[in-house]
C-alpha cells in the first residue's frame, strides 16, 4: 500500500471517529490542531471536543475562533499517549468526563482557579501523573476522576470542593501524600489503605470553625518574654522560656584577676530579662560575675636560674614577683656516650632542684675497638667478593678484605630451565672465611617444536587438537610458545555422538527445507515459512510485481502481478459567479482532497457539496480559511459548489 493511501486511511478513520463522537453541527469548527463547538454565540463561548496534535508539553489556548474556551470537552485528549505536560488557561470552568483519560506520558497538569468541576474518569489510566492540585474554586470530583494513576505520589484539594466521587483515587497505588479539607469525606473515594491524610482546619482559638476539632499545639518557639505560637492555629501556648531569649544578648569579655586585683568571669546579658549567663546562648545563669584577685603563686619547681643559683617567679601570668634564689646541688653524674675507642669522653649533672647542667671529662672512658661479625657482598655475576667488620663502638672504623674467586657448573641446562654455576670465594684475612655462591646463570637450550593441525572429529570418525612436540624433551604442548603441557591422549578429540552439519547452508525443496549431516541424514527439517516480498510496485499506468520467500531458507515461489493503481479526477460544478479548484487533480481512494471556491465580488460562497457515482452525498468538513474538505472514495465524484 502506498504512503498517500495509508495516510489516507489515517485520516478516514479520524473524521469517522469525529463523525461518532461528535456529531458535525453547524458549530462545529476547527482551528490548528483543535476541534471546539461553540455553545453560547452571544457570550462568545466554546469547548474543545477534539485534539489532533502531537505536541509533547501543551498549552492549552484560552480562545479558539474568537471565541472563549470554557470547558474541555469529553474525550477532547482520550488517548493522547505522547501528551507529557499541559497547561490549561484562565477561563476553563469545567473538565468534562473522560477528557484526558489514556493520556499515559502525562506527568504534569496545571488546573486554574477558575474550574469548578473535574467530570467522570477525566483523568483516569493516566499513570505517568505525579502530583495534582485541585485549585480553590473547584466543587466537584467525578466518580473514577484519577483511578489508576500509578505514579501518582501527592495530591492536594483545596477548601472549596465540596464533594468526591467514588473510586476517584483506586489503583494509586504509590499515593504518598494526601491533603483535604477536614470536612471532606473520602470513604468511597478508593484512597490506597495506609495513604498519610493531612486535613485542612480552618482555625479560630485553638479549635477548628467546621469540623470543631481541637488543636494538638505544636510548633513555635518560646522566649524569656513571650510563649510559643502553634505552627497549625497560630494560638499561644505553653509557659515562658528562660533558656530562649528575646532580647540581645550582650557579652562582655572576660578580665582575669591578678595576684593582688579581683577580676570577672565572660559573660552575656540578656536585654529583655537582664540576667547574666555564662553562654552566649543564655542557657546557663550566673550568681555571681566576680573573679577573685588570687595571690602570689610560687609553687612548682625552680624556673629561673644562673651559673650560682636559682629561684621562682610567680607562675600569675604578668606578674613576675620572685622569690629568695638558692645555690645549686650537682650530685647524679651522666655519661654522655660520646667516648670513642682512643679517646674519653664527658659526662653531665643536671642540678637536683632546677634545670642547670654541668658538664665535665669522663676520665677512663676510651672503648677501645670491638668489630662486628663479617659481611660479605657479592657482584652480580659473582665475579668478585668482599668481606668488612665494622668496630661497633666507632662505626667509622671498617676493615675489608677481597676474595680469590673460582667458579664450577653444577647444574646443566634443560629445554626450559637454566643451568647454575657455583662461585667459591677464599681470603687471605683470617678473620673472613669462604663463600659460596650459586647463579642460575647458564640459558636454556629452548624446545625444537613440531606443530600438528587440528582435524575436526565427526561422529563417524575421531581426530586431533592443534599441538606441539618437542624432541629434544620429548614433552607435548597444546600452544606455539610450550607454557601448556598435556599429554598424547590429551591430544585426541572423541568422535561425536550427534550427526554433525553446516548449519549455514539449506537444503530445500518446494515444501520444505533441511541441514543435511556428511552421512546423509536430513536435521532440522521444517516447513517454509513465506512471507511477501514486492519486487516492484504498482503505479497509476503500470502494474507491480511481487512473490512469496520462505524467512529462513529463502527459497522463492513464482511471483504474481499487482493490479494498477486507479485515479478518480473529480467532476467539478460551478455556477456564475465564480470558479473552485480541487487539490489533488487525480485523487486516489482514501486521500484528502481539498476544494478552494473562489467568488467573483458581489458573490459568496454559500456551500459545497459532494456526491458518488450513485448519488450519495459524501461528508464535508468547512475550515476557517474558507476551504473545504472531504476523503476520496472508491469511485468518481461530483463537487457542486
């Protein structure tokens, strides 16, 4: 089928379903994307009966034509699943049944205060929805208005609604949040079990005017000079709060006190209750702000001291009073370890009653020398060797003494493995003693590989895996570089217990199509599956061509004609006064045509007509720009106009 024909059909279809939905009255009228009926001339009012578009995020137009759009009409946006948001304009009074049920992308809808009514399943199935709310000025909520709106978590309706049908939120399952005035009743609304239901009170003293509920007060916070204000009525309640202030709170900053003057302590003054705190948040109150002056303070130990004495200062920051000095006393002599192994070293006192030191020679301290046990370190390629002895009381003080080196294979090399060399090391020195050394230093000899290829084992006959031997280790390896071993056995694949086949080639006949195994027997034999396959397509002066294919084996059959595709140019009456053209000239079934009249001056068009072959008056649908339109059918026709 051609595109025109589809779209042909597309639109047939829609102005059928118009056709049922809405019957045409010479109201009826369109505009854009919008179907809208006029309901008061006088007033200059109208509703939408039908959306056509495809927009994703719409708003909706608060005129159509001239005039005012005061309700969405029923089914208006049934089923627009592409729809996401939609803002509908001041003005619209009400939103009749099943106007945006099905529109399952919408996530969004803003409602005006104007509305005063939501009709049945308005908004039913829409189940991309998140949050609603019903704006003041709305009375009514239809019966199923919102059921099944799965993603629907919160929903706010404001004081004026005044009733609910039933249903209206069954299968929200993910409700989260619902607000309502305190006396509207949801019991048959379909409310999710467990739904949190937030009520809207209107407060007056702590108790609601309607439903006469008093106030759990909660909230607000208390001060030293004013009670807390409930957050849900606004009243005043409870006692005052000392450790919340209303006033500044003013610090003044701490003064220590000295040896000889009293001080006074940080603190803060409240300038609403004028007490004293010792936070700057006011939570703890102070008796007293008074420092006392705290005298001479010469206890610890001695701080201050020369070569002959030492003595206290009084430890009151910014003082400085001392007391009598006394001499020293040097009793516990300290070696300072710093004695080496041909000279004394010094030893030190600290005074038993301050920190003064006195230092004086150690006589007799020299260590004289004491040497370590020997090391010994190697060359890399044990070519060379040396021995040294550090004496351990003067680590600069190092003796060292250099190997004779000889060398012996002791291990020969294999296929994978190197072979190793033993190096002896003997000294003259008496205090060094001889080592060994053994390098794996001698490279391997390396495999003199032979590669067999893999054969592929059938179920008639076994075979082998790729493989590798060598003959020098006479070892077998499963890869070139020999890091796998197996063995011979490992080499062999079992014949198959299955019959073996390409499966990438057919067999076939003309009913049926097969994989045949290498011993001859027939797998996966099936019947063809056909499906149609237009070799050429029909046009309007020549016939097409097509043939049916099987979709898995491709085997083809004969193909078969496609008839012509036949034309209908419309016969076209005009009286005096005038001329129409008609778009397409030839038309085929199921295309929109369009008639353009176009009146001489003096004369208007009054209207058009169009009938079949058999007289049958076909439908046509007048526009705004003076333009009319109707859907081809199977047949010629005659336009009068």
């Amino acid at each position: 089928m051609s595109g025109k024909i589809k779209r042909g059909l597309g639109m047939l279809m829609s102005l059928l379903l118009c056709a049922w939905l809405f019957p045409m009255t010479a109201s009826a009228a369109t505009e854009g994307d919008y179907m809208y009926e006029v309901i008061d001339e006088t007033a200059k009012t109208a509703k939408i009966i039908l959306y056509e578009g495809s927009a994703t995020d719409l708003t909706i137009p608060a005129t159509l034509g001239g005039y005012s759009v005061t309700r969405i009409g029923g089914l208006a946006f049934t089923g627009c699943t592409g729809l996401k948001s939609v803002t509908i304009q001041e003005g619209v009074e009400s939103i009749e049944n099943d106007a945006f049920r099905d529109c399952t992308s919408l996530t969004s809808v803003t409602i005006p205060e104007g509305v005063e009514s939501i009709g049945d399943y308005a908004f039913m199935n829409c189940n991309s929805l998140e949050s609603v709310t019903i704006p003041e000025g709305v009375e009514s909520i239809g019966t199923y208005a919102f059921m099944n709106c799965t993603s629907l978590e919160s929903v706010t309706i404001l004081e004026s609604v005044a009733s609910i049908g039933e249903y209206v939120f069954a299968g929200c399952i993910n409700l989260k949040t619902l607000t309502i005035p305190c006396t509207l009743n949801i019991d048959d609304a379909g409310v999710p079990s467990g739904t949190p239901v937030t009520m809207i009170h209107d407060w007056e003293n702590g108790a609601c005017k309607n439903c006469k509920e008093t106030c759990q007060h909660t909230g607000g916070t208390a001060t030293c000079t004013d009670k807390a204000v409930c957050t849900n009525c606004g009243s005043a309640y409870g006692t005052l709060d000392f450790g919340n202030h209303a006033g500044t709170l003013t610090k003044t900053e701490a003064k220590a006190p000295t040896c000889q003057q009293d001080g006074n302590v940080e603190y803060w003054t409240c300038s609403a209750c004028n007490k004293n705190f010792s936070d700057s948040a006011g939570q703890t109150e102070l008796t007293s702000t008074v420092d006392k002056a705290l005298g001479h303070d010469f206890s610890g130990s001695f701080d201050a001291f020369d070569e002959n004495g030492h003595w206290h200062i009084c430890n009151r920051a910014g003082c400085g009073a001392t007391d009598t000095p006394a001499a020293h006393s040097f009793t516990n002599y300290v070696s300072d370890n710093n004695a080496t192994c041909d000279k004394d070293g010094t030893e030190t006192a600290k005074c038993d009653d301050c920190s003064a030191e006195n230092t004086k020679t150690d006589a007799g301290s020299a260590t004289g020398h004491n040497y370590g046990e020997a090391t010994y370190t190697w060359t890399d390629n044990g070519s060379a060797c040396t021995a040294s002895r550090t004496c351990e009381n003067d680590q600069s003080h190092v003796e060292k003494a250099t190997g004779s080196v000889t060398s012996q294979q002791t291990k020969a090399p294999t296929c994978t493995d190197k072979g190793e060399t033993t190096y002896t090391a003997t000294f003259a020195a008496s205090w060094a003693t001889e080592q060994i050394k053994k390098l794996t230093d001698i490279d391997a000899t390396g495999h003199s590989l032979t590669r067999t290829e893999a054969k592929a084992a059938t179920h008639t006959a076994e075979d082998n895996i790729e493989y590798w031997y060598c003959s020098v280790c006479k070892k077998y390896f499963s890869d070139e570089n020999a890091e796998a071993k197996i063995t011979l056995a490992d080499t062999v694949i079992a014949k198959l217990a299955d019959h073996t086949a390409d499966l990438t080639k057919w067999e076939k006949d003309d009913a049926d199509h097969w994989h045949l195994c290498e011993c001859g027997a027939k797998l996966n034999k099936a019947a063809h599956t056909f499906v149609w396959v237009i070799d050429k397509e029909a046009t309007t002066a020549e016939k097409g061509e097509k043939h049916e294919e099987c979709s898995v084996c491709g085997y083809k059959k004969a193909p078969v004609e496609i008839p012509v595709i036949s034309t209908y140019p419309p016969k076209v009456e005009t009286p005096e006064g005038g001329v129409a053209e008609v778009t397409p000239k030839d038309p085929q079934e199921g295309d929109k045509v369009t008639v353009t009249p176009t009146p001489d001056e003096g004369y208007e068009t009054v209207k058009v007509t169009v009938t079949d072959e058999d007289g049958k008056e076909i439908a046509v649908v007048e526009h705004a720009d003076g333009t009319y339109s109707y859907v081809q059918p199977d047949g010629p026709v005659t336009v009068k106009v």
